[in-house]
C-alpha cells in the first residue's frame, strides 16, 4: 500500500512540475514576444529615419550640376521623380522641365526626332507641380501609373551641350522636394539658379 502512494505522490510531483516547466515557457514566449514586436517596431523607425534621410540633400539646397546628375543617377529605378528645369528650358517655355526617374501626373511626352530621344516635359502649375502655398518650400505632385510606376531613364540629354535638357556641370540649381497629398516625399525638382 505505501508503494501504492509513493507512485501516486511521484506522478502528482511530475505533473505539478510540468505545469511549472509549462508556465515559465509561456512566460518565456510572451516576453520574447514583446521584445522581437519592439525589436521590429525600432527597426522599421530606424528605415524610415534613413529613408528620408536619403533626401536631407536636397531640401533646399544649391547644388552643382555634377551634384544634380549625380543625384538623378543615385534614385535610378526607384519611384522617385527627378526633375530638372534649365534656364534654356524655362526660356523657352516658362515653368517646364525635363523629368527623369518615376513619370509624374500631367508629364508630357515630347516625340523623338532623329537627333533627340524622346522627353518627359513637367509643367509647375496648376495642370502638374504646384506649390500648395506661396511659402511652401516644396512642390506638391504625384506619380502617374496609379500604382504601375513607368520610368524615364534616358538620361542621355542631361549630358549634351548645347539643348535644352543640357545639365552644365558647373551651373547652380535649387533643390526642392516633391511631395503627395499625404506629405509623402516622392521626388526632388532641381531648379536652375
């Protein structure tokens, strides 16, 4: 009978000590989750501090022409739109410029000749990039595609003297950021000074 007990006592301890073990498991488990959700939760603050930190360059701040065509390079294939309005181009047609990177809405595609590929031509203004305000340090837009980004990556005429498109490496050219309506950068437009 006392043999009887004892088994009974020990399968009693093992099942009080597996429920132990059980319990600092799931303790376990919930603070290891808590901290991989904060874990993540920095991460994600942390890319999106560099995400925009990407674009510090450029809000508000005079760059060379070599700086400017750096910079449309640096955002190649990304949804980034890149515009470039040069005094030839504005005396020509006054608030226009020459978009490479993601295609904003109301672009429009000028035809290519025999010695010019074909160009995004952005207009500043109602019908394209806008400043919301007069003390607006940024111009308002967005990119065309609803959600299927197309792309100009000739940069061909950026580097040809002599046209419109022509980025002279030693001019000086105002950046400005391209927002959304959400506040959301989604490109820079370099003005030539």
């Amino acid at each position: 009978m006392e043999g009887e007990l004892g088994s009974g006592a020990r399968i009693a301890i093992a099942l009080i000590v597996i429920g132990v073990i059980i319990s600092v498991i799931f303790v376990i488990l919930g603070f290891t989750r808590g901290t991989t959700n904060q874990g993540i939760t920095t991460v994600q603050n942390s890319m999106d501090s560099m995400s925009l930190a990407q674009f510090d360059d450029y809000d508000q701040k005079i760059l060379s022409g070599t700086q400017v065509i750096s910079a449309i390079k640096l955002f190649e294939g990304r949804p980034v739109a890149t515009v470039t309005k040069t005094t030839s181009q504005m005396a020509l047609t006054p608030d226009t410029g020459f978009n490479y990177g993601a295609i904003l809405t109301g672009d429009n595609i000028t035809a290519a000749t025999a010695t010019t590929p074909a160009s995004y031509i952005t207009t500043t203004g109602a019908s394209g990039l806008r400043k919301a305000n007069t003390t607006d340090s940024f111009f308002t837009g967005g990119l065309a595609g609803n959600g299927n980004i197309t792309y100009n990556m000739v940069y061909i005429p950026m580097t040809e003297s002599g046209t419109r498109p022509f980025v002279r490496p030693t001019a000086k050219f105002l950046a400005e950021l391209i927002k959304d309506t959400t506040g959301t950068i989604i490109g820079v437009c370099f003005t030539q000074q």
